[in-house]
C-alpha cells in the first residue's frame, strides 16, 4: 500500500481498489502484460505488412481500469512532474483522451515494476510535496589577469594550430 500511495496521483483508496483488484502483481511477466490484462493497451489489427491500432481491449477488470484512468487524471494535473511532461507530449499528437489512456498504461507499468522490485516512487525532477528547490553555489577560484591571459593565450595557440594543420 505505501508503494503504491508513493506514486503520484494514487491515493489510499486508488491503492486499495488496485491490490484488490490486481491481487499479486507478481503474477504478471512484465509490466506490459499487467496493462494488458488490465485493458488499457490497443488492440492490433495486422493484414500481411499493415498494422492498425485500433480502441482499448478492455479486458479485466473494469474497476481497476477505471481507477488507473482516475489516477492518470489526477497524475496529469500535479505539476512539476515527469508524468505531466509525459501526458503533455502525448497530448499534442493524439489528443486529450488517448494521453491519458498510454499516461494510465505508463503509470500500470511504473506500479508493476515498484512492486515487483520493492522499490519506492521518487519523481525524477526531484521535487517532494512541499520542498523549494535549492541550487548548489559553486565558488570558483579567482584568478588575476596575467593568469588569465596565459590561459586565453594558450586556447589561441591551440586553435591557431589546428586551423593550420586542417588547411
């Protein structure tokens, strides 16, 4: 359950609803293959060479479908997140709704590998709920301006050569 609480947009009852659900995530290969089961993937239609996508599966369970929809709506909006860069991206190729279909199938595999490798949900921008973000203050060496100038000499004499030898 905190596993689950971790990730953005996911809350208790999301989590409940999903362990109830799902039941052991270990039964599942892959990520790909919970969302799969769960029915937010395409289907895929193929004649000789051509592939065509076509709506959901909908297969499995319809609460957790819905729930994982939720949760991709909810993931959507938090800001400063990966997850909101993600459905942002998506959004302007495919439109609002089929975003938050592949956000829905990316948060179902984040959950699946979570569980699986008993890890936590850390965003990557490294933001947590509440915390300004610090820059780290580099002091630098100062230098005096014949120090300066041997070293832009010696970056002038570096190019001069390579100019030559290029000619």
């Amino acid at each position: 359950m905190e596993i689950l609480v971790s990730v953005l947009g996911v809350g208790e009852l999301g989590a409940a609803t999903l362990i109830a659900e799902i039941g052991d995530f270990k039964d599942f290969s892959s990520g790909n293959k919970l969302a799969s089961w769960l029915g937010i993937v395409p289907n895929v239609y193929q004649s000789a060479d051509k592939y065509h996508n076509g709506r959901i599966t909908k297969r499995g369970s319809k609460e957790a479908r819905w729930i994982l929809i939720q949760i991709a709506q909810a993931a959507a909006r938090k800001k400063n997140s990966k997850l909101k860069e993600f459905f942002k991206r998506k959004k302007k190729s495919i439109g609002y709704a089929k975003a938050i279909v592949a956000l829905a199938t990316k948060i179902a595999t984040i959950i699946w590998h979570l569980i699986t490798n008993d890890e936590m949900y850390e965003d990557e921008t490294g933001y947590k709920m509440g915390e300004i973000q610090k820059r780290k203050i580099i002091e630098i060496e100062t230098l005096s301006i014949d120090e300066r100038i041997k070293i832009i000499s010696g970056i002038f004499a570096v190019v001069g050569k390579e100019k030559k030898e290029s000619m």
